[in-house]
C-alpha cells in the first residue's frame, strides 16, 4: 500500500496544479473600463431602454397610437373603398386618399381580427372595434410617450455582461432593438454590463455618430428626447415639409424625360413619351397613340421634399416606381434621386419641358395595324350571348388622330380610339358616345393577339368575372 501512495501523490500534485491552472485561465478578473458599467437602474440603462422601444407611429393613420402598431397585412376600409396593406409603403396609399380633399370627413375602419404589436414587443390579437379603442386609450396622446425615436442605435452592437467582483461573464451582441430592449428589460440589480465601445448611432437627418464612452451615450440620447418632430400627433395634412410649391410647378404643363440612370443610362427607353401630372394625382404617359396611366404624389413627411411615382410594373415604367428625393426644381426642371437597394445604390431621374417635337410620332404596333384599311366587327360575344349581326354592314375607320367612325350607308357614327397601358396591360379604348349598337363597345379592352388582318380584344367584367369578346378583322 505504501508503494502504491507513493506512486498516487504526485499524480495528485499534478492533477491539483493541472485543475488550478484550467480554473484560473476561465475565472481570469477582467476589470470593466472605469466609468462604463451600469444597471438597471442607471440613467443611461432607462435611456437606451427608451431608444429601444417599439415605434408604432408609422401606421398612426390607420390606429391612431403611437403605443403601438399593426402587423402587416392588414385590411382597411377609407372612405368607402377595400384597401389591403401588405407593406409599411402602402401607408402611403392612405395618406394620398385621406389628403385628397380638406373639406370631407374621411372615415377608416379597420376589418378585424388584427394583431398588434406593443411597445415592449409583446403581441394581442384584437377581435373588434371596441377592445381595439380601449387599447388606443391607454396611449399616451399628443407625441408625449416614451420612445425616443430621433436617434437609433447602429447594429450589430456587444455589451460585456460582469459579476459583482467584476468578472467578466458574457458578452452579447445585438442584432436590432428588439434583442436589445429585452437585454435591458431583463437585467437583475446584480447585473453589471457595459457597451463594447466605440457604437455608432443614426440621426434623425441620416447622418451617423460614433460614440466612445457611455457620458457621450448618455449625452446623445438625451438631446434626442426632442429633437426632432416624431410624427406621433396624427397631422397627417400637414407634410414636415411643405410641398406646395412642388405641386403648383408639376402640375402646370407637360414634361419629358430628359436623363435617366439606374445602373446604367436606360434614357432611350423613354425617347418620345410626353408625361402629363394631374391635380387629382393622376398621370399619363403618352407616346403617338399609346397612353401609359400612372399616378404621383408629392409629399415632405418624413422631412423630405420626394416625388412619388408610379406607372405600374410593365417595364420601362416599373424602374420609375420609387418614393424620389427632390434634388432640385423650377418652372422648367425637376431633378430627382433615389438611393435603395441592398448596396444603396442611387439613381437619378430629370424631367424637363418638351422642345415641340416629342411623343407624335411612334406608334405602338396595335395603332399602326388599325389605321391601316377598314375593318369589321367579325365577332362580338356580350356576356356569353352572340350580337355580332348588329354590326353586320358597318365598316370602321380608324384615323392616326385617335378618331374612328362606323359607316353604313347614310348612317355615320363617330367615335374616338387609344390605346393605354394599365396595370401591365396593353388595352385598347373605344368610346362611341351614345350612339348604338357601338356604344355597346364602349369600354377598356385587353389586347389578346394582333395581327396585320386581325385583331382579338377581350374585357372580364369587374361584376360577375364574364368575359366579353371582340375580334376585329380588315375588310378584304
């Protein structure tokens, strides 16, 4: 047995001094930096708390409260007319509608049930109209909640978590406030944590600040507090910026695209379209015959002057759908930018006044092949019932200045001819007044096929989804 113990005690001493040094190298004191730890309950805890919360004033419009926001997608009624809200751009939509006319009492209602989003990040599913006002109820009204929302923390950011003898724990980093309000939420009175600075943080105008210790935290997120107009008192007729002016020059005349880039310079691919803005936020595009219908809206309300566009997803005119800064404008320029994309990449688009000689002249295949001889209406199907015989002996002559008239005999019926993109899809317009059987034409059709001889037209009514049919052939 003594052998034995005499072979084990050094094994021991050795297996002791192993351990003792593995313990050491993972209980190593790593002081914080002087003056950079805080708790719970230090200002500056109660400050990055705030500047983390939820914002829930960007569907103000919609619920009224800044205390808390809607989970997208969510169903409205404004004034009568069904609008799905997929994204936080179609805010927009409403606000456009809403702003339309100063003197109607808009009316938006909500179709439930919603899910809303508090700010401390906890979710409620709201079943009706008044269980969703006792909660609007409970927000502070008037801008004055908690959140600070004029500076925002730049991610991904660490705090080093310590024990009470100043050992380092943990570190943890973040990846958006939601990480981080619960980090803050969830420290105990024993917890001692500090930034791994330097942090950087976004202003309200964009710029960025970096940030060295905690007085310069403190310090930045206090002048934050109101420092800039949080949008949380529901002026949604009232833009930050004003951007009347905007709207009298855009509106007065007509306007071509003078310089386009986005990625490359794509300007050709809007030679000879005349761009015409309308008060009601209407828009149009024409070239020759073709008419591309789009809307705008002019608006300063998150502190800058932008240009909204939108002539639907057909490309060219999909590239102009963006939310546009003003660079610069008069009575004879717009100059505009918008920076988007994973890599903010940044594009640039002008319009100017048209010299005289812009948009007349190229049509779009559809127009070339109809002035081209006469034609007949070879068939008409109106709702699933065949009335192609009331045509039978008309003749139809379209003319290059968008008129038409149907002949037979004495009998001479005018009528006016377009063509439009809408949504993505070519159509063509026909509107013989009152005049029968034509004005049974009258409507927006979708181009089915074109040719030289030949041209078939359907239209899917907005009621009970019928098609209707209308094949055009060149009188031989």
């Amino acid at each position: 047995m003594k052998t034995i113990f005499n072979i084990i005690t050094p094994l021991l001493i050795i297996s002791l001094f192993y351990f003792s040094g593995c313990q050491q190298e993972v209980t190593e004191i790593i002081d914080p930096p002087a003056g950079e730890v805080f708790t719970p309950v230090s200002p500056i805890a109660d400050l990055v708390q705030r500047t983390s919360l939820k914002d829930g004033s960007y569907d103000n419009i919609i619920d009224g409260s800044s205390c808390s926001s809607l989970v997208l997608p969510v169903t409205v009624v404004v004034n009568g007319m069904k609008i799905t809200l997929d994204s936080i751009d179609d805010f927009y939509r409403i606000e456009h509608i809403v702003d339309k006319f100063d003197d109607d009492d808009d009316q938006i209602k909500i179709i439930f049930p919603v899910t809303v989003i508090l700010s401390d990040y906890s979710e409620l599913v709201i079943t009706n109209e008044d269980d969703f006002e006792d909660l609007i109820d409970q927000c502070t009204e008037d801008g004055d909640d908690d959140d600070i929302e004029c500076v925002d923390f730049k991610f991904p950011l660490s705090i080093s978590i310590y024990d009470s003898d100043n050992q380092l724990s943990d570190v943890v980093t973040f990846d958006n406030d939601k990480e981080l309000y619960k980090f803050i939420h969830d420290l105990k009175n024993t917890d001692f944590a500090s930034f791994n600075y330097p942090i950087t943080v976004v202003l309200s105008d964009s710029s960025e600040m970096v940030i060295k210790d905690n007085n310069e935290l403190e310090d930045i997120l206090k002048n934050a507090i109101d420092a800039c107009d949080e949008d949380d008192d529901n002026d949604h007729d009232e833009d930050d910026v004003d951007n009347s002016e905007l709207v009298k020059v855009i509106i007065d005349g007509n306007w071509i695209i003078s310089y386009f880039f986005n990625d490359n310079d794509s300007i050709n691919d809007f030679a000879g379209y005349v761009f015409t803005f309308f008060e009601d936020g209407s828009a149009e595009a024409k070239k020759g015959m073709s008419i591309i219908k789009g809307n705008w809206y002019g608006n300063g309300d998150d502190g800058k002057l932008k240009l909204e566009l939108d002539f639907g997803e057909k490309s060219p005119f999909d590239e102009l759908q963006e939310d546009w800064v003003l660079i610069e404008f008069d009575g004879t320029i717009i100059k505009l930018m918008d920076k988007s994309g994973e890599h903010d990449s940044e594009s640039y688009l002008t319009f100017v006044r048209p010299t005289g000689d812009e948009g007349g002249d190229e049509a779009p295949a559809i127009a070339k092949v109809m002035v081209d001889g006469l034609w007949i209406v070879a068939n008409y199907i109106d709702s699933g019932d065949d009335e192609t015989a009331r045509f039978n002996g008309f003749e139809l002559d379209f003319s290059a200045d968008s008129t038409v008239t149907a002949t037979k005999s004495d009998d001479v019926l005018p009528g006016n001819w377009s063509t439009i993109i809408d949504d993505g899809v070519d159509k063509l317009v026909l509107d013989f007044g009152e005049h029968m059987p034509f004005n049974k034409l009258n409507d927006d059709w979708d181009i089915v096929d074109v040719k030289d001889a030949r041209i078939e037209l359907k239209d899917v009514s907005g009621g009970d989804g019928t098609v209707d049919k209308l094949v055009l052939e060149k009188k031989q």
